[in-house]
C-alpha cells in the first residue's frame, strides 16, 4: 500500500494566510489572519508535510502578483510539493504558477466552466500537474452535487459523475471538499469519499472537517482517501504534522515518517 499523504492547506488573501468558517462565509469581516504563508509552509515543512496546498482566495490582479510571490518564496525554501489553486482559469494561468515554482495547479469553477481546460492543462503539463478540486454538497439521501463558486452555486452534477469525467478529460487527482463538513471540526463526510475513491482511478485527497486524528484515520480507512488536507487543526497549533503521522501509524496506516 503507498503511503497516505498528510497536506496542510493555507488559504492566502492579499499575501497572508487567512481562514473562514464554512464555504461562502468567507466575508473580509470573518477571515482571520493567521500569519505569513511562507513562514507557515516552512513550519510545516520542519514538521514533514509530505505536500503543501496554498489556494488564492484574492480576485484582484494585486492579489494574483502576491500569490506568485508567494509561491516563488516558497519553493525556494521548501522541499515538498506545492499545489496552487484559486483564480486558475487559462492554461496560461496554469502555466505562471508552474514557472513560480508550484508542481500542481488546482482548478474548480473554471474547470465546471470549461471542462476542456482539464485536457488542455494535462496535455501541456501533464496529468500529474492538473488537480480538480470538488466541492460536494448533500442534497439529498443518496445524492451529492457539485458546487461552484466556493460552494455558492449550485451546478446540478452528480459529484460521483463529475469526478468520473474530470478524471477522463485528464485530471491527475481529485481534491473532496465537503461543503457540509467544512470548517466544522467535526469529522469528514466518509461516504462521498469512499464513493468516489472507488470510482476513479487516481489519487482522492479528502478535505473538509477535519478536528481530531481520529478523523484522518477514518476518511483514509473508511473514507478509502488517498491523503488528507486540512488547515486549521495546523494553523492554531491543535495537530503538529508529526502528531498526525504518528497516530496513523500506530493505526497501521502507512506514511512517510
């Protein structure tokens, strides 16, 4: 079995690491700015992240300009993996985060728009660079559907189909963000998790509710999840990396320690 992945997650507005609660609460009066990002990646670096995921919540051009800083910063001085997403929306933009120093772009709402932009990024850089990140919300008993927009808009995709077919047009890894989980601490949602990690055929990062290490265990036992990404149980210092790593390999979960 490979190893599972551990992946902090900043979110970056303006330069800075911030953090809402929920999907689409994320007002300027309900972020709270928790540091700089490059300072954070390098924590979590030391600590044995095995990747980083910075997501640009900044629409202005200032903010794009921040955002390359940011990563060029950070790929100077860590040495893991860094996935950028947020305001990709070309194969250009695509290609401007890459030459920063990322290793993958992440897409969402462009990707809903054009679903071409997964085949266009994955035939230019390759599969490995191109992540479509998911945002999946109950609607139903049996029925998950895909929202846009950081969960404000509704699309009518079955989440399960979607991430069938971005995987086909050549998506290299799905990220799972569980609207209903998300910021909530309370634990992932196992049941989507699991249903799409066994219908496609490359890795499924979770994402989305993360509050304890029993949580992490679960989404990679039950929730079949190849890794698991969170943000505030390593922002405010609950979880270091380690701690994370050391408990699932007591679970007999394998990671790279």
């Amino acid at each position: 079995m490979l190893a599972k992945r551990v992946i902090p997650c900043l979110d970056v507005h303006d330069g800075k690491v911030t953090r809402g609660v929920q999907f689409g609460k994320a007002e300027a009066g309900e972020l709270r700015n928790v540091g700089d990002p490059v300072e954070l990646a390098l924590r979590y670096n030391e600590q044995g992240a095995d990747e980083m995921v910075f997501f640009d919540i900044t629409a202005s051009a200032h903010g794009r300009a921040s955002m390359v800083s940011v990563i060029e910063r950070a790929a100077d001085q860590c040495f893991m993996p860094l996935t950028v997403g947020g305001g990709i929306r070309t194969v250009e933009d695509m290609h401007t985060m890459l030459r920063a120093g990322a290793d993958k772009t992440s897409i969402n709402s462009s990707a809903l728009a054009t679903p071409d932009l997964i085949r266009q990024g994955a035939e230019k850089f390759g599969s490995q660079c191109i992540v479509v990140s998911i945002d999946a919300k109950k609607v139903a008993p049996d029925r998950w559907e895909v929202f846009s927009h950081g969960g404000r808009k509704a699309t009518g995709l079955d989440a399960v189909e979607w991430a069938k077919k971005a995987v086909a047009l050549g998506a290299g890894e799905i990220v799972l963000n569980s609207i209903d989980a998300d910021g909530t601490k309370a634990g992932f949602d196992l049941v989507i998790t699991r249903r799409i990690s066994e219908s496609v055929g490359v890795p499924v990062v979770a994402s989305g509710g993360a509050g304890s290490l029993e949580h992490m265990a679960a989404v990679l036992l039950e929730g079949r999840a190849d890794a698991v990404l969170a943000a505030s149980i390593f922002h405010y210092g609950t979880y270091t990396v380690g701690d994370v790593k050391k408990f699932l390999a007591e679970k007999n979960i394998p990671v790279r320690l």
